[in-house]
C-alpha cells in the first residue's frame, strides 16, 4: 500500500515532469512536438495502486510461525503456548488481531495489555507473548486480555512501518478533546509533518484503533498497558499513583499528546495507563528480565488496584 504523502509527492513529481515535458514540445516543430505531446499524457490515477500481495495469516499457527521468523528473542513453544485466538477486529488490509485470555479463577480486575501499536516496535510484541506465559504460571485476581500485536499491517512487512496501512501513527488516532483542532496542529507545528506521526484525517479512522477505543467502551479494562520501544522508559496516564519502576525501567512522564492512548484512556476516560518504553525495538529483554518487569507490575497493581 502507497500510503497517502508518497502519493503526493509522486503526484507532485510528475506533474512537474508534464511541464517540462510541455515546455519543450513547444520548442519542438510538428510532428516531433505531437510524439513528445503523446508521450506525457495525464498522469495515471495514483488511488489504485495494486497492493503488494503479503500472506495474511488467518490462525493463531500462521501467525506464530510468521511471528518466530520475525521477532526477537521468540521461539515458536513461547508463541504456542500463548494459545492465541484470531478476533473478529481486523487490521486495515483484513488482518485479523489475535487476544488470549488468562482468568484467575477469582478475577476481579480486567486488564488489557496491549503490544505492537508501532508496527517498528518488534520487541514489544515479543514481550508481550512471553508475558501471557508469565500469566499462566502467576496466580493473581486479574482477568488478563492480551493483545499481542495491534498493528499488524506495520509489523508484517519486509521492512517493517511504525504506521498502518494507512499511513497512520494508531497512538495518535485515539478521540481526545479537540482532536479535530489539536492533532493536525500538533502535526503540523510540532513534528514538521512527520509521516511517521500522522494522526488520520479525523479520530477512530482506522479499525486498528476503533478496536480498541470500542474494546474499553464494552469490557471496561481498570488497566492498560501498553508496550513500546525504544525509548527504555516508563511511562503513565492515570488517576493513581504510577508505577516508579518495572524491572529496570524508571519512571519518567514525557508529557501528553493529542490522540494518544495515554491521553485518551488516562486522561479522558481516567482509566490508568503504563506505557512502557523497552530500550530497544529489536531486542527482546533477557528472561529475568521480561520476569522482573512483570513481578513489579504484578505488585504495583495489587497496591494500588487492589488486585492481591
Ligand atoms: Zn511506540
């Protein structure tokens, strides 16, 4: 898929080869003026460009051994035992997202943790199908709801795009107050017109992040968390006191931004959200690593969400 700004520019470029092209027959005599006329007819439509065909994985099978060959730091047994199960969201391009639930048989807390919102953020994935394991093997009195990998449009390419299909940054489509004021502002002025952050022409345009505003109006999660890279931080949105540290992770607020999830689901609809930050997009965190972070989530919620 051309995404939207290449289109432009192409556009753009050959418009400009159609002047020249006009300026020289003009130069020219007779017939050779008619060859040159000929040969920079209109430009052809740039909508339809044929789409690259990409395998679409349909089951949670393909999708682990697309996922093993992608990911780092993930054997295929971690990804199986994650028992993942296709929803009926789909990505832009027809994907489907795939979730695995864990219930404590005492479960009172819902939490929804998300991974791969940035299609270039691979690692995050990767933590997150360990995670799932982790959540099997931990007792606790959380219904978990993991979503490994919620772009998948971004991450299932040869070179994979923080955007979706689309050419849209999900973590900026979200419907915060004065979306329709702020986020193209903020594009503009701030991040020059950075393709990789291009919020959508309006709030929810993408299914990716429909899903997900629709998932926390239906099953009403107390937490999200939301797992990045690289930045090798932590972050939170919310209406409690956040998380200092997971693992070796430190919290550090770096501010909010029109559309985000954190403004939206922390912020706007006071439902807390980490994001975590790992410090790199390539390499998943070392074991103990991947276990320490998720004890200190695990302690974090039972003292302030009382989930003990
Ligand atoms: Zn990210």
């Amino acid at each position: 898929m051309v995404s939207w700004f290449v289109i432009g520019a192409r556009e753009r470029a050959l418009r400009r080869l159609a002047v020249s092209m006009v300026t020289l027959a003009m130069g020219l005599g007779g017939a050779q003026a008619l060859m040159a006329m000929t040969a920079v007819k209109a430009p052809p439509t740039p909508a339809k460009q044929p789409v690259k065909h990409i395998p679409i994985p349909a089951t949670a099978q393909a999708f682990c051994q697309d996922m093993t060959q992608r990911l780092p730091n993930l054997p295929l047994p971690v990804c199986a035992k994650a028992q993942l199960t296709p929803l009926a969201a789909k990505s832009a391009l027809g994907r489907p997202l795939f979730q695995r639930d864990v219930i404590s048989p005492n479960a009172h807390l819902r939490v929804l943790v998300i991974g791969g919102i940035h299609g270039d953020e691979l690692s995050s994935t990767s933590l997150v199908l360990h995670w799932i394991g982790a959540a099997v093997e931990t007792p606790s009195n959380i219904h978990w709801r993991f979503v490994p990998l919620m772009n998948p449009d971004g991450m299932m390419l040869d070179k994979p795009t923080r955007t979706n299909s689309h050419g849209v940054d999900l973590n900026r489509n979200f419907p915060t107050p004065n979306w329709d004021r702020e986020a193209p502002i903020y594009w503009n002025q701030r991040t020059q017109k950075d393709p990789r952050r291009y919020p959508g022409p309006k709030p929810l345009s993408e299914p990716e992040a429909k899903w997900l505003h629709d998932e926390m109006e239906s099953w009403k999660p107390n937490l999200i968390v939301s797992v990045h890279a690289p930045y090798g931080v932590l972050d939170f949105d919310g209406p409690t006191v956040p998380p200092q540290r997971l693992g070796r992770l430190y919290l550090d607020q770096v501010g909010i931004f029109p559309g985000s999830l954190g403004n939206y689901g922390g912020v706007h609809k006071k439902v807390p959200v980490v994001t975590i930050e790992l410090p790199s997009a390539l390499r998943t965190p070392q074991e103990a690593e991947i276990r320490q972070m998720w004890l200190d989530l695990l302690r974090w919620t039972a003292d302030r969400l009382g989930a003990g």
